[in-house]
C-alpha cells in the first residue's frame, strides 16, 4: 500500500542489515574488520587520519543504533530481547541446527544476535503498533 505506515517485510530486513553490517566491519573473526586494521596500525605502521575518521564513523553509527534501540527497549527490553535470543540460539544449538564448537563459531553466533538485537530496537515501534494498535511517540520538549 502507498504511503502505509506498515513495516514491511524489506524494511525489516534493512533493518538487521544496516546493524550487521556495522557490527561485522566493527570486528569479526575473519581477520577482516576495524578491530584488526586499527590494531595493526597500533602496533605497527601507525595511526592516520583516516583511521580517525573511520573510528568517528563507526561511533556515530553505534550511537545511533544504541541511543535508538534503548530509547525504544530501554533496559528491561534489551535484557528480554538478549534472553530470548539467547534462547533460540541453545534451542537451535540443541537441535543440531547451530555448531557451536569453537570460538570463532560463538564469536559469529554472539555478532549475529547483537545485530538482531539493534534490529529489534530499531522496529520495536512499529512491532509495538502492530501488537497492541498503540502508536508511539517520543516526548517532545517545548
């Protein structure tokens, strides 16, 4: 529907796309993330402006998704939304569905339910809308 306020199937997957996306260039096991390029500077070619501004970046982009997530969750929400995912991952670790026999393995699984995590955050105004018909609004300071 044009100009519908429904959160549709595509814009909850851009919702856990954009947040795994800055979790996974943040750090990852592959070797390939900030973490590793910023260590490496660190200890050997040393830092640059460049590293400077990707440092800046990517902590206005967690701001963003932290500031909106607990905005949305608060602190009670996010300790629900970590323990049911926490939940699905051993169910899923029980069922034979996941492989959890190494660090790097735990390592991705924790990436991908903190990115879950942000995603939630980030829809939890229209989920909410869509469970209990009440619309959000943030308080506004005169």
């Amino acid at each position: 529907m044009a100009g519908s306020k429904e959160l549709s199937g595509i814009d909850l997957l851009l919702r856990f796309v954009g947040p795994l996306l800055l979790v996974l260039i943040t750090y990852n096991p592959s070797g390939v993330s900030f973490y590793h390029w910023f260590a490496g500077a660190i200890g050997g070619e040393g830092l640059s402006a460049i590293h400077f501004l990707a440092l800046v970046v990517l902590v206005i982009g967690w701001s963003i998704l932290l500031i909106a997530t607990f905005n949305a969750l608060d602190m009670f929400g996010v300790i629900l939304t970590a323990a049911f995912l926490g939940a699905v991952v051993w169910v899923f670790i029980d069922f034979g569905l996941l492989e959890a026999g190494s660090a790097s393995a735990i390592t991705w699984i924790v990436l991908v339910c903190v990115s879950l995590l942000l995603a939630v955050g980030l829809s939890w105004a229209h989920i909410w809308r869509r469970i209990t018909g009440q619309v959000s609004v943030d308080d506004v300071n005169d």
